[in-house]
C-alpha cells in the first residue's frame, strides 16, 4: 500500500514473488492497477491520498470485533495507559484535537500526554531516532483491563468508530465487500501463529498526512502483534541503493548522523540544554544515551580540540530555527536571500515539486555548482528551461554562473550501500574513474583542504569549525587523485576507543566523557574487532536462518527490530512456527536466531527499582527500546505536530468534502502562498469545478528517477521513449481523447503534453454519490537527453506535512484537456485565465475548513 513495489523495487519484489510461490498471500492497494498488482492474489483501487480513511477502518473492524492481539497489545503497547482528562478528540471538535491554535494553526499538546506524566515539550524536528521525551512518573496510570474510558484502548475504539465499511467507501472508493476481503485476509494471517508485513513508498510520505499515514499502519501492525516478530514489520521501500544511507548519515538540515536531531538556535544554547530537551524525568530505554553519542559524534569531527571545558566543541555544531528544507531554501534564492547552490545527486529542475519555482529560483543565483554523471537539467536551466519559451529566463541575461563538475558512479568508487533492509553492504571499485571525474570522498576532500588552507590565518569566529576539524583519514591515491580511504572512512564511523586506538565493538561502548569518537552510533559494529563487517559475504547454505554473516544490519547487526517482541511476556516464544527469540533460564539471557533488542540480561519479569533510567528502567515485557515508555505508541502523547491518532484529512486539493469532520485538510499542513506557488481551490472553497479530476504520479522500471540517469541510455530511452498520461475509457469519453492521441493535463501552476493511453488500469471512482476520474502520470522526462519531453513536477504546488516537511506530491487536482498545451507566450496568458476562474493567484487553496494554516518560516 503506498508502493508499486514490482516497478519501483524490483530486486526487493523477488522476496515477495518467492514469498508467493511458498504460500503467502499478496494483497495491493493501489490509485493504479500496476505491475504490482498483476501479481498481487488481490488488487484494491483506492482514491489517492485517503489511505488513512482505508487504515481507520481496518483499525475499525479489529478493534469493534475484538480481533486484536490481546496479549501482545496488553503487554506491549501503550493500550492500557491513560491520558489526561483534559483530552478532546475529533469526534468531539469536529475534526480537531484539544490544543489547537487556530492563528498559529499548530497544536499546544500538552493536554494529550499519560495522566500524571509531566509535560516535556517538543518542537517539530527535535525528537531524533528517540522519538519525543516522556516525563515519566514512577508508574503510569493505566488500566490493564483495557476498560478505562480514557485508557489508550477506548480511545482507540472511540476515534476509529466512524470508520466504517460504509464510510471507507464513501471516502476511498472501495466497495464494501472488496474492503472486508481484506480485512479479514489480514487479520486470519496475524496473531500468535502467523505474522503479516505491511510495505509502503513514498506514495504513503509524499502527502500532508505523510507522518501519519504510517502511524496508521503501525497501529495496524501493533495491534495484530506483527512488529517485533519474523514475517511482520512495516518496511519503508527506499528510492535506491543508499537512500537509508543518505538518511542514516544524513543529508537532511534537520538531523545529524544517528537521527540526533541538530541543534536549535534559541533553545539549545548549550550542550545541556540540547540534552535536556532530549531526554526527560525517569525517561527508559536507549535514548538516554544520547549524550555518548553525541559527544563521540564531537570528539570524531574536532578531535583534541574537542575538551569538557568547550562543551566538547557544541557551540561548532550549526543551530537551525525552522524551516530550512529544499522548498524554503528555493523560495529564499527567488526572494534574493541565498546566492549561491551546491547540487550533488538531485536534479530539482525536473525532480522537484514546481519545477518552474525551482528554476526560478537557480536562475537568481550568483553561482551554481552542479556534480553529476551527466549535463543534467539544473545544470542546463539557463539555455533549455520551459521560462525561456515563456520569456521568464532570457539565457543572455541569466545571472546564475553554472560550474558542472563530473562525478563517479558507484562502479568507479569502493564503499558502502546502506539497503532499505538496514543492511550495509561493502562494494569494490570495478573500474577507475576517466577524465575529469572523481569521486565524492576526493570532492569533499578537495573542498576540505583548499578552503581550510585559505582561513589558515582568520580570526573570524565563523570560521572556527572549519579550522578545528579533525580530518585524519587515511589518504589513497597520488596527487591530484589523493582521496580518503573509504575503508578507513568506514572504520572511523564506526568508532574508536581513543585510549586504545582500537575500534568499538558497539554502541554500549560509546562514553560521553571524551574518550571515545563515533561518526555514527547507531553504525557501531559495523567495524567491530577492527574487521569490515559489512564485506561478509557467508553464504546461505553456510549460516543460520537470518544471514548474520551477509552484510551488516544496524543496529548491532539484528535483523528484525524490537524482536524482544517475538515472545510472549513470559520470554518463551508465541509458537514454535514463529520463533526468533526467547529467555533461557539456565544461561541467564536472551538467545535464539537474531541478536537481541533488548538488554541481553534483562529477564521477563524484570521490575527496575525506583529511580532507574535508560536501559536500566527497562521492565522485562518493554521491548520498544528506544520509546521513553517502552511501548509501542497506538497513541502519541506528545511528538507530532498534526495530533496523537491518524485522522482522515482530505489533501490540500482534492475535488471532494471530508465526509467525517468539518475540518477539511490537515489544520497544521505548511502552505506557502506566493504568485509562484498557486493552489488550485478545494471544498469548502468555490470553483473547485475547474480542476475536476485527481492527479497522481509515479516511476516507471524503465527510468530512473527524474531520469537524468536513464534518458542518456539508448536502450532504456527506446523501451519508454515519450511522455505519456494514462486515462480511463470513461474519461477519455468525456473529454474527447483518443488512445495514442496527444493531450495535455493543465493545474494552476503549469500544462504539461503528453502522449494519451486510454486503460482500464485506470478506472472511475464512486464516491459519496458522485463519479471522480483519476489521471497518472510518470515523471521521468525533462528538456535534455535522448528523449525528451514536459516536466511532470511542473504541474505539483508546494504543500507539506508538518512533521518532516516533505511535499505532497502524490495527489493534486487537475483537468485534462484534448491536444497539444499553448506554446510560446501563450501558456502564461493560458494560466492566468484559468487562476483567476479559480479564485485567484495565491488565494484559493490557502484555507479550508475551521483551520487556517499558515507558512512556517
């Protein structure tokens, strides 16, 4: 759900189709009938972007027919706690949680916490991989009977109540029965003898409900048992080969490596009050210590110069003070406040949301520098962009100076993927580089010594940082190619005793008293008893079940998360079928197939004495190690910025009302209003009737990406050539389309021509007595390359979640019209028309409902 896995993942599919072939039951819910849903056992069409409503109802049909994992959810989930009496839910404030601040559009949720448990509060993007801090009292208030009117459990049952069959259909467009054929298929193949995994993409992240989309499928999985244990999980499916790499050691402005979140200009003056807001009063399990791991993160990057008496160089890290993500930062190059942009592996002027707002933006640049395989579009911008046809970017008065430099592929580097399984996977070098292209260490490298070697002499407190780096990799190569040693690279991200010199052998090493260092905690192991642990290559028929000598899967090599979970409260396994992890009395410990997550030591029935933090307040039955409370959370008290339970929101546009609340779309959803980011209307809003119908868009097998990769390569430019929209027979009926015909699909920002396939893999949708159309696109094309063709990205506005800030790029609204779309001055004109039917530029789509969200700075 939320993923095309056989198109998108293809290598990761084949577990899925050996899965099949062995038994197990395929299910896909989907906007589209793909090539997923081909092989799926059963295909369920959904309207895009109401996944919540399908997963509510799902939560629904367990809870209201007593389907639940009652042990599991018991003893392991916060179901039994209580929450404070001041709590409102959106039954109660149609559509709104208590706490809402309706100037601010952003929630106080300080009524939303456990009853007795102090209120720690948070902002967006400070939690990190710990998730929000829990002022924990002694013992929480809770109801082990699950009767409580305000226990988590009842709450549950309270919120999902209206989402019922009849309501999913009304909202998604899934017929009732077809509904409750999966519901049960779900729930017969969970419990204690068989386990169900939930997968997605990012057609489940990429809306203003992201964060919650996935909550929903948690709590799914939470209540059936099926997280902790083998065959159940909720698998986030990566873009490509290191994407969780990217985010692990991330290249995100809000997170340092191992998700500790970076640090906030006004509220983390010091390296105390950055681990205050960290963690709390009685706070369990491994976050607490965030501390050695930040320090160690210190002491590798400053080295000597990093000392208890300088906060061991914390005032060197950056501060952030809210929003600096791509979007924001593209709107500042436009509003003349950033004047110069690295680009590295990302071509956001055909990649990202709004492409005409991101060229813009690159061509008010000073200087650009771009780092790529090929002569990509943002490179390019300047001489083949769609403004130039418009007039809006003339190429003899660009100011923007391009530098391109070329890059190495992954065959001409040696280092490390990081899977979408967690897994770290050692790659040689095949090849050596050709001409002018180098690697990414020997950039970085570069860039490091010869800006270093120009402060040499400054004074300016700014540039400190830089000057006191410690930048001690071993060096490869001669000369001009002299580059670190991404094996040593690799090692000092693992971590180093620096009393011995030797590698950590793991995370419980780490101190944070300065006599350790770590690149990135959460990856210690990977370079335990000083060997490259992500080299393994045992084979199968060499080890035992789980592969432990393939590869390296943080943290500490276990493969399954939270697997303390696999067994009941009494560590004994839930059945012999699913086995993984149980106590072993005799030895004093936990042992089975996985490396345990949990304290290896720490017996069932464990109770902690009073006063015990971290690791040490773990009871025997908390296996979410990493939770304050050490539950699984079916509901957040305190941590995201859009409430404690997945409500459904209707998408910032969407041709239809909520049918459940009053409050139409997501209240704390970040808009950015602006001439260059117009939104199409939305009910309660009038003229919602000029774009109709909903757009969605995805990737093709065939083309990579924005397709910069892909549309150099004669073979893969001849298996997809041309930019293509796939409609409905129906549709095509309505609007005059011809199969093989030319269209093009027209939003408030921009039209984009396409090739016409009339398919039944798209179908029309009933939907509270009405007939909505859905139109899908992929988005591979752009200005350069073999193939060429319109920006699909083009057609998106800039929307986002409030929690990460990522865009909603996976539903719009739409119309779709016969023929080519106006070329040369005419698009604009074309444009300015159809904004003005829809209420005008900047206005329309900016309020909804009893919300008025608001842009975040």
């Amino acid at each position: 759900m939320g993923s095309n896995m056989a198109e998108c993942h293809p290598v990761g599919f084949q577990w899925v189709m050996e899965a099949k072939q062995r038994g197990a039951r395929v299910i896909h819910v989907d906007p589209r009938f793909t090539r997923t849903s081909a092989h799926a056992d059963q295909y369920v069409r959904i309207r895009a972007g109401t996944d919540i409503a399908f997963l509510g109802g799902v939560i629904n049909h367990i809870l209201g027919n007593d389907l639940d994992f009652r042990e599991y959810v018991q003893a392991y989930t916060n179901a039994a706690f209580l929450v404070r009496e001041e709590f409102a839910d959106t039954e109660d404030l149609d559509g709104l949680f208590s706490g809402y601040e309706p100037g601010r559009a952003r929630y106080d949720s300080s009524s939303w916490g456990y009853e007795g448990a102090g209120h720690h509060p948070t902002r967006p993007m400070e939690s990190g991989m710990g998730g929000p801090p829990i002022d924990m009292p002694a013992r929480i208030a809770e109801d082990p009977t699950l009767q409580h009117p305000r226990c988590v459990f009842q709450i549950l049952k309270r919120h999902f109540s209206r989402y019922t069959p009849e309501m999913v259909e009304r909202i998604c467009g899934v017929p009732q029965d077809r509904f409750l054929e999966v519901c049960r298929a779900w729930t017969a193949n969970s419990g204690r003898d068989r386990t169900a995994a939930l997968v997605y993409s990012v057609g489940w992240t990429q809306h203003t409900v992201g964060a919650q989309n996935i909550r929903a499928g948690a709590i799914v999985q939470l209540l059936l048992g099926n997280v902790g244990r083998p065959g159940g999980g909720v698998y986030a499916l990566r873009g490509h080969a290191n994407i969780q790499g990217s985010t692990d050691i991330p290249t995100l402005f809000d997170l340092l490596p191992g998700y500790l979140p970076m640090p906030d200009a006004d509220r983390h003056p010091d390296l105390a009050a950055y681990l205050d807001a960290m963690r709390a009063r009685g706070q369990k399990g491994y976050w607490q210590g965030a501390d050695a791991y930040l320090i160690s993160l210190l002491k590798e990057w400053f080295g000597d110069a990093a000392t208890p008496e300088n906060d061991f160089g914390y005032g060197w890290l950056p501060r952030i003070n809210g929003d600096h993500g791509t979007y924001r930062t593209t709107m500042d190059m436009i509003d003349g406040r950033v004047f110069g942009y690295l680009v590295m592996g990302q071509n956001p002027a055909v990649g990202s949301a709004n492409g005409r707002l991101q060229r813009l933006g690159l061509a008010n640049l000073d200087w650009l520098v771009v780092r790529d395989l090929t002569m990509l579009e943002t490179a390019t911008f300047w001489k083949d962009a769609p403004e130039i046809e418009t007039g809006e970017i003339v190429p003899e008065q660009c100011r923007t100076e391009v530098f391109f430099l070329p890059a190495a592929s992954h065959v001409e580097k040696a280092g490390t993927f990081t899977q979408t399984q967690r897994m770290l996977q050692w790659r040689e070098k095949a090849v050596d580089p050709v001409g002018d292209q180098r690697s990414d260490a020997w950039f970085f490298h570069q860039l490091h010594c010869r800006i270093r070697d120009r402060l040499t002499d400054s004074t300016d407190p700014r540039d400190e940082p830089l000057q006191r780096l410690a930048w001690d990799y071993r060096l490869e190569g001669s000369g001009a190619h002299e580059e670190p040693d991404p094996d040593d690279v690799l090692r000092h991200i693992n971590g180093l005793d620096l009393t011995t010199g030797r590698t950590v052998d793991g995370a419980a090493q780490l101190r944070a008293d300065g006599t350790t260092a770590c690149g990135c905690w959460q990856y210690c192991g990977v370079y335990a008893h000083e060997q490259n642990q992500a080299a393994h290559r045992k084979p199968h028929d060499e080890q035992g079940p789980y592969d432990p000598a393939w590869g390296w899967t943080w943290p500490g090599n276990r493969r399954v998360l939270y697997n303390r979970a696999s067994a009941d409260p009494d560590g004994r396994p839930w059945s012999e079928r699913k086995k993984l992890l149980w106590w072993d009395p005799a030895a004093g410990r936990w042992t089975g197939y996985d490396v345990p997550d949990f304290p290896a030591t720490t017996p069932p029935g464990h109770v902690p004495p009073e006063g015990a933090r971290g690791p040490e307040a773990l009871r025997g039955d908390d296996p979410f190690i990493m939770q304050g409370d050490g539950k699984g959370w079916l509901f957040a008290p305190q941590g995201l910025c859009d409430g404690p339970l997945p409500t459904h929101y209707e998408p910032h546009e969407s041709p239809m009302r909520n049918p459940l609340y009053g409050q139409q779309s997501n209240p704390t959803r970040r808009v950015y209003p602006r001439p260059e980011n117009p939104y199409n209307p939305s009910p309660p809003e009038a003229h919602g009737e000029v774009f109709p119908f909903v757009l969605t868009a995805a990737r093709l097998t065939e083309h990579h990406t924005a397709g910069a990769m892909s549309r150099q390569l004669p073979h893969l430019s001849e298996l997809q050539p041309e930019l293509f929209v796939e409609v409905s027979p129906e549709l095509a009926r309505m609007r005059g389309l011809t199969h093989l015909g030319v269209a093009h699909v027209v939003t408030s920002r921009s039209a984009v021509e396409a090739r016409v396939y009339v398919t039944d893999r798209m179908a029309p949708l009933r939907l509270d007595g009405r007939v909505v159309h859905q139109v899908w696109l992929p988005y591979h094309w752009g200005p350069t390359g073999l193939v060429t063709g319109d920006v699909v990205n083009d057609l998106l506005g800039v929307v986002a979640d409030p929690n990460v800030l990522i865009q909603e790029s996976k539903v719009a609204t739409c119309d779709i019209r016969r023929g080519p779309r106006p070329h040369g001055a005419q698009p604009t004109g074309r444009l300015d028309s159809l904004r003005a039917r829809a209420g005008g530029p900047a206005v329309a789509g900016t309020t909804s409902g009893t919300a008025v969200p608001r842009e975040m700075p």
